[in-house]
C-alpha cells in the first residue's frame, strides 16, 4: 500500500536478532529518530526505506509496530566501496574538517551514486501520490534529487545529522557540485547549526552561482523557472523520557552507587561517553587528565575518570590506528599512577545498554564532551536530562552543536589542553550552589527542546513549503 510519509535512512530501524535456538526476530532499534517519527508513521501510513544491516541480504518489504518496512539489499563490495569508503572515509573526514585525510576514489563515488539511486527507486515506489519523504544523512546525499527527478508530486525533506564544513574545505570535493544539486533537490534542507547552513548556502552560492536570499535558494527546474528550497537549522534533540524514567528508579540509582563503589568511592568522577572516533576529542581528554595528576593538581585516589569508547567502524584502519594510541596512552597513565585501590583511567571498549549508560550518568560528578568537531552530540543532553537533583556539570567542547544551546555548561576549546586543564579543575571544584543554577538552566533547554519538538518543527516547515 502506497505510504503518505516515508523515511529513507541508511539503516532500516530494526535489529536482526538470533535466539539460542537459531530462531530469528526482527527488534526495534532504541534511539531518538525512531522514537520521534514512529508515532506520525502509525498514524499516517508510513513506511522507511533503509539497509537491514546484512550484506547480500534480500528481503520483501515487512512490517513491525505499524511501520512498513522496505529493506534495500546492499552487496559486501558496495558496503566496502559506498559505506566504508565514500560515506566514511571520504564525506566523513572531509565534513569533520579533515582531522583526519579523506580518501578520494573514483570507484567509492561511482557505488555511492548506484546505491543512492537504488535507495531513491525504493522510495518513489512507495510514496503515495502528493506524499512526503524525508531523507536522512551523508549516506544518502544525492537521493532527495533522484526523488524529485521520479517523483515530481512529493514533498522532499532531508536532514544532515553531522556538519557541514567551510567552502575551503568542501571544495576538495572533486564531486562537490553533484553532492550540491543532489541536496536541494529537497525542498528543506535541515541542518544541526546555523554555522552549517550558512557553509551549505555559500557553497551553493559559489559552485552553482544560483541566488541566495537569506535561507533560500532559487533553484532552476527542467521548464527553465526556479523553485525554492529553503536551508536552515533544525537541532536535533533526544526522547528525554526513558532518561527522566531510567534516572528515577531505585534499581538504577542502586546501580550508580554500585559503580562508584566499584571505583573505590572517589571524590569525584569524570565520564566520557563516545563511538571510538577521532572526531571526538578522546586523546585530548586523556591528555589533559593524565597532566592534571602529573601536576599533581589531582589525586588518583580523589578523582576517577571512566572512559566509554563503544567500538566503531574496526575495518578502517583509521580507527584501528586510534585504538591503539588511545589504549596506549591509558595504560601508560594507569602504570604510572594507579594504587593498589584505585585507578586513573577505567577505560571500557564496548557498548552498554541504556539503563547501564543512565547509571553511569548518574555515578558521574563531570561528563566530559571534548568533541573536535561534531554535529550535535546527544551524549551532552542524554547526561543533563539524568541529573533531576541538578547536581553534576558539563564540560563541553565549543565545536559541538550542543554548545549554540547548552550555554550554560563550562565550554572549552579542546585543542587548547591547557585551557581544557582549567577546565576540568573548574568542572571538580565547583561549588553545589554553582552546580545547581547551571543544570536547572540545562535540563529546562533540554526537556523543553526533545527530539518531538525536533521533528515537530521540521515537518512543520515542510508543510509551510507544500502550501505555498
């Protein structure tokens, strides 16, 4: 049956699951996208087009909860040659300000144009006559055009959930001007900050010379008129519920005392919470730490940090380079400094499930988000939408998108390790007073601003853009 509203993502929104007995089941994936979108999908005929996660997989359309499901079949080479390679060693690096170099090959470029247009048949198949599309992400950049070229009637949206970077930097592109057309075809192009925007808007400007007036672009049609496609910033937020829930039971809250027992009941205790990526600022972190305690400005048996770092993307050698620097550097901190009853650095390269995650939040006096670059990070609004006694604080690195909102926690540049030093001595010595009137400030932001009003305002101005 045709869908009214369709979401088209790289990754369908269900996990495969193998029982011990071989038998298979189809699970929803936690996370805030799927949370925000599944109640408007219920209502409104809705389907999702996206990768089952299995390469060589194919599977008829299915459905779970009320959501159609539309899987799109992907081979093992064009998951090597369009995910691995374009997606995250070409647009990844290059969007997160070339921390790290971006490989250009013609052949990943060549899979990402065929694997976009198979996402782009999928969903014009499915969307009703005058329906709406929403595509998500650098995945799948050049689709909202491909839509527009098959299916003139529908509403297109896209949101960009990591950043977009300066002219400088974006030019290196050698297929910058064909990732600029796929783009607007939509008729709103979300994105996580103003600062990206405007990047997106001066690209355009200069590659495609189409005119620009504020947040819109004149775009030329096959009739030789224009259109308008408006770009601008939507930031995207978490369901806070299961946080504000989670952080309320008693077996959670039994857990976080647990934990810091576990740690031998430090003063205070640092978190850092990240995919194991270069992009977020992990080596400084630890850096800047193991200086404080070889200054002597901290005590291993006083303060604690606990690194999460949740395996991310192990075939790419750029990650596996930045496991081992990072699990070197911990140990040489923990060998020069660790007692027989404490220890600097509890490094933990693995994921955990939610309510492990909430506990943890709450063991923690100090969350440290040193992100080099990043389009929002829900880490930051995951750990002030735990902390109801609006105790704990925030350090926050100003490159994040959570820092045009949350003003209130203590922003740092993270490639400044000295400031960073500064920074976390001011995060462990601040008084509960001061503590307070931040994270009130904080949690107000977040719980007024969660992922419903996201996607509320989104669709809100794909609405205005269907009634012109």
């Amino acid at each position: 049956m045709p869908a009214d509203f369709v979401v088209v993502a790289n990754r369908l929104p269900v996990d495969r699951i193998v029982g011990p007995d071989g038998a298979e089941e189809w699970r929803t994936s936690p996370g805030g996208l799927v949370a925000a979108l599944e109640p408007m999908m219920r209502s409104a005929r809705g389907a999702w087009v996206g990768w089952p996660g299995q390469p060589d997989t194919e599977l008829e359309p299915f459905e779970i909860n009320g959501i159609d499901l539309v899987p799109v079949s992907l081979s093992a080479d064009e998951v090597a040659d369009y995910y691995e390679g374009f997606a995250n060693d070409t647009i990844w690096p290059l969007y997160h300000d070339v921390i790290a170099p971006p490989q250009y090959h013609r052949e990943w470029w060549d899979a990402y144009v065929r694997v976009n247009r198979r996402f782009a048949e999928a969903a014009a198949s499915i969307a009703a006559q005058d329906g709406t599309v929403w595509v998500h992400d650098y995945q799948l950049q050049l689709v909202p055009q491909m839509v527009r070229d098959l299916r003139p009637d529908v509403t297109i949206g896209y949101f960009h959930h990591i950043p977009f970077p300066a002219h400088g930097l974006y030019a290196q592109l050698p297929w910058r001007d064909q990732v600029l057309t796929g783009l607007l075809g939509a008729d709103v192009i979300g994105f996580q900050r103003a600062q990206d925007a405007t990047y997106f808007l001066t690209a355009v400007r200069r590659r495609l010379k189409y005119e620009v007036k504020g947040s819109n672009v004149a775009v030329p049609t096959v009739d030789g008129g224009t259109r308008s496609a408006v770009a601008r910033a939507f930031p995207i937020s978490i369901d806070t519920a299961p946080y504000t829930e989670l952080a309320a039971r008693p077996d959670i809250r039994a857990r976080a005392q647990e934990i810091r027992e576990s740690l031998g009941n430090p003063s205070k205790i640092l978190l850092g919470v990240d995919r194991l990526d270069y992009t977020k600022g992990i080596r400084h972190r630890i850096k800047a730490y193991g200086e404080l305690l070889e200054d002597g400005r901290l005590n291993v048996e006083d303060v604690t940090l606990v690194q999460v770092a949740s395996p991310s993307r192990e075939r790419v050698d750029a990650y596996v380079h930045l496991r081992d620097e990072i699990e070197l550097a911990v140990g040489r901190i923990n060998g020069d400094n660790d007692t027989m009853g404490h220890t600097a650095i509890r490094y933990l390269h693995q994921g955990y499930p939610r309510e492990e995650m909430v506990a943890l939040y709450l063991a923690a006096d100090v969350m440290l988000v040193t992100a080099l670059r990043d389009g929002m990070n829900l880490v930051a609004k995951e750990y002030v939408a735990t902390r109801a006694d609006n105790r704990g604080v925030l350090v926050l690195s100003e490159f994040t998108g959570a820092a045009d909102e949350l003003r209130q926690a203590v922003r740092v540049n993270p490639h400044d390790i000295a400031g960073l030093k500064d920074a976390i001595m001011e995060a462990v010595e601040m008084s509960p007073a001061e503590q307070s009137r931040r994270m009130r400030s904080l949690r107000r932001r977040v719980l007024e601003n969660d992922v419903t009003a996201w996607s509320d305002a989104f669709l809100r101005a794909l609405s205005e853009v269907r009634s012109r």
